[in-house]
C-alpha cells in the first residue's frame, strides 16, 4: 500500500521541461550578458488534494519556480499542464478564467497587505476584479471566509496595522481563498512568522484543505514544516529538481548527498540524540556560472569522473514514486 493516500488521486498539475532563465544586463565590454537558470527543465506531477513541499537553500529557485507556475513572471520554455490544458499557450482571456483556480499565499504578512486598504476592501478585491455579487453579497462572503480562517467581522474595517503577523496571514489567506480556487502556491506561508503562531496558521492551512478539497504547492526551507503538512517532498538545487518522492522513504532513507546533508542539519528536540552532521564543503556554485555535469559535484563527496561532465537524469529509486537525479544512488 502506498504511503501518500493521494497518489491514487488524478493529476490536478503538471510540468513539464519548465525553465525560466534570466538574463543580465549587456554593456559595453560584456557583449555576452550572463544568463540565470532559475528554472531550469523541471518535470513535477502534483496530484489533486495533495501537498507536493519543495524544499532547498536560499536562492535555488523556489520562489520563482511558484511564480512561474502560475504566469505571474513568464516562461523561457516548457509546459504547464492544468488538468491537462498547457496553460503556457493561454493568452490573457484565459487567463483571466485561470486565475480564479489558482492562487498564491505570500511570505511576508506585512508587505503583501495594502496599509491603506481595510480588511473587507483586501479580502474583497478578488470579487470586485470578477464582479462576483452585490456589495452585500461580497459582505456575507467576506464575513463567512473570514469565520473559517480564525477571524470575527468586527475586523471588517481595520487596517493591517492594526494586526498581529499571524492575523495578518490569516487575511492573506482569506483572500486567496475567497475565489474557492483549488490550486494554491504557499510560498514561505509561515516562515515570517513566531514560532508560536507557526503551528496555528500550519494547522489552519490543513484544515482547509482538507475542507475545500484544496492542492498545495508548498514552498518552505524548513525541512521539519515541509515534513508536517507534505504528501510528497522534492529538493531543488541550483535551479533543479535533485530529488522528490514520498515524504516517509525520503525523510528515513534520502538516495541524494544534497537531501542527505539538509536532513542531517534538522534539530533533534532531544539532548540525548546525537545526529551526525554532514557538512558540505565550499560554497554554492555561482548562479550565472553553474558547473557542468551534475551541478552538485562541486561539493559531494562522492562525485566521479563521470559526475563532472555528464547531466544526471531523474530516474526511480528504491520505492515507487522515489526519483533521484544522481549517477551514483542506487
């Protein structure tokens, strides 16, 4: 029996060969400009009503990987498949239609709420574009959203410095659900936030997927959050996917040095267990100048000959479902 209960579930998302590259500015004695690989021929499945966490440094592409996705910063090349529609050939029309069924919950409560807009006018907005419901109608569903994530409608017409980080995210996420969407983007949800209010808004985000039948992209660095609420976790690296598969058999038995080494950093909450703490030597390579090969071979410690110049394919691993993208795991 599987352990991700959802892998029975049919594909709500897909991409495939996903790359997003940036490109530097051209001067006078830099005819070349350098180009960035933030995204670099990504091919992931996200199945409907499950949490797929994507995890890696700073930098690695995260961020941009979720944006891509949902057109809010354009594609280089590749697919993204929506139910099986390539949402990548969409012109603005459809789009628009898109939009509704796919949203995105931003890192920082604070500047991802306009100060001067009050709450009904920030968790209304998404009405308004869409011209859903008389201003009454867009109360009643503003009020009712604003129950399920924690808030009272007494806070209808307060500002967000009038809040508190985390129920500043809870209007955050208010807004993002008030269209119903079924695809959502959590991009650092919890990461600004205290501790303390990090589980609240963790088990929030549970409880209303589970609800409203909701699909997570769940971007984090926090290896014990991502373990919390994910079905399936992929690691990314340097703009590419290393690792992904079932959140169980990658937690207790990574196949890729990198996910080893972020594994081996997670506190143990026990001053009694030791971990061994793998430490990466040197620094991660330059974005504009990755190594050739396997990008990780700079710094493993197991790298080959082979590992320097040849690409490693994602391939499956152990158990199903488990792709790693290393010549040396087996």
């Amino acid at each position: 029996m599987s352990e991700n209960p959802k892998s029975g579930n049919p594909v709500l998302l897909e991409t495939k060969d996903l790359r997003k590259y940036f490109t530097g500015k051209r001067g006078l004695l830099n005819r070349n400009p350098p180009v960035v690989k933030a995204v670099d021929d990504i091919s992931l499945t996200i199945r409907k009503g499950e949490t797929l966490g994507l995890v890696g440094e700073s930098g690695c592409g995260k961020s941009t990987l979720g944006r891509t996705i949902l057109k809010l910063i354009p594609m280089t090349s590749g697919q993204v498949l929506y139910e099986g529609n390539d949402i990548a050939a969409y012109n603005k029309k459809q789009m628009w239609e898109m939009r509704k069924k796919m949203q995105i919950i931003f890192q920082d409560p604070y500047s991802s709420l306009n100060p001067r807009m009050t709450v009904f006018d920030l968790v209304s907005a998404p009405l308004k574009v869409y011209g859903i419901g008389s201003r009454e109608e867009q109360k009643e569903m503003v009020i009712s959203i604003l129950n399920e994530v924690g808030l009272d409608k007494q806070y209808l017409n307060r500002f967000p410095h009038e809040f508190s980080g985390g129920q500043r995210q809870r209007i955050g996420i208010a807004r993002a659900l008030i269209l119903n969407p079924e695809f959502v983007v959590c991009d650092e949800a919890v990461s600004a936030l205290d501790v303390s209010v990090r589980a609240q808004v963790l088990n929030l985000m549970q409880k209303m997927q589970k609800k409203k039948n909701l699909t997570y992209l769940f971007i984090s660095h926090d290896l014990s959050v991502v373990r919390h609420v994910s079905d399936r976790v992929a690691v990314m690296y340097l703009g590419s996917i290393v690792e992904v598969g079932g959140k169980q058999e990658l937690y207790s038995a990574p196949k890729h040095p990198y996910t080893q080494a972020l594994l081996s950093a997670i506190p143990i909450p026990d001053a009694n267990r030791k971990r061994k703490r793998i430490i990466l030597e040197g620094d991660v390579p330059n974005a504009y100048n990755p190594p050739s090969g396997c990008k990780f071979h700079t710094r493993c410690p197991y790298a080959k000959e082979q590992c320097k110049t040849e690409v490693p394919a994602l391939r499956e691993v152990g158990e199903a479902g488990h792709f790693v993208a290393c010549h040396q795991a087996g």
